[in-house]
C-alpha cells in the first residue's frame, strides 16, 4: 500500500469501509535498549491503521492529513507479532476521528491510539 508499510513489516489483514486491521512482525532491530519494541514503531503501526479505515470512507476528492495523535502505552512486548484494529469514530464535514487498538498475538492490549484528521477537499471535475 505504500513504502513505508513494506519498510516496517506492516501488512493488511482486513480493511472494510470504517474499519482497517493490520500485523507487524516484532523483529529483533525493534527493540529498544531495555529490549522492548520501541513505542515510535507501534504508533506508526496504529497510525497506518487508523488512516486506512478512514481512507475508506472518502470520496474521489477527498484526502486526509494527521493533525493529531494519542497514544496510551499498556504494556510492553519484545517478540511475536502485533495486531492493530482500528475505526473510525466520526467523519465530518473537516475532521475524521478514529480509534486503534494494538494487541499482541496472545491478545493483551500493548497500546490504545486515537487520531484526528483534517479532511482535504479537492475540486470536483
């Protein structure tokens, strides 16, 4: 879907109109100091998420643009794989809302995201 997502191991599980789910390996050059997935990774992973459930809901002219972001660190991971399931809360008129949800593959919450983003309007043809 893009290069970024190659580059980190990102790849689509489900994607639906709202809704997005994807995985990410934890590989060993992920972890931090401490041996622990660096927090950086795992909110780029829900920022992947949460912007592709919101793509979903667009229009031909329609765009998008991260003007903020939240996260809540539960619990630390150091191997396996993790999961984000992420929705969209509300689409207005110039703001998306969403929401993720990152888990481990053995289903305990690692770290909770939500995000706004500006809705971008191109010209209709």
């Amino acid at each position: 879907m893009n290069p970024f997502m190659d580059f980190i191991g990102i790849e689509p599980v489900e994607l639906k109109e709202g809704y997005a789910r994807f995985r990410m390996p934890v590989r060993p050059e992920y972890l931090q100091g401490a041996g622990k997935m660096q927090g950086g990774l795992i909110v780029a992973l829900a920022d992947e998420t949460i912007a592709h459930a919101m793509v979903s809901t667009l229009t031909p002219h329609e765009g998008l643009t991260t003007i903020e972001l939240k996260s809540n660190f539960l619990a630390s991971v150091s191997s396996g794989e993790l999961i984000a399931t992420a929705s969209v809360f509300k689409k207005g008129s110039s703001l998306v809302i969403g929401d993720c949800l990152v888990t481990d593959d053995k289903g305990r919450n690692i770290c909770r995201v939500s995000a706004t983003f500006l809705l971008l309007k191109g010209k209709e043809k």
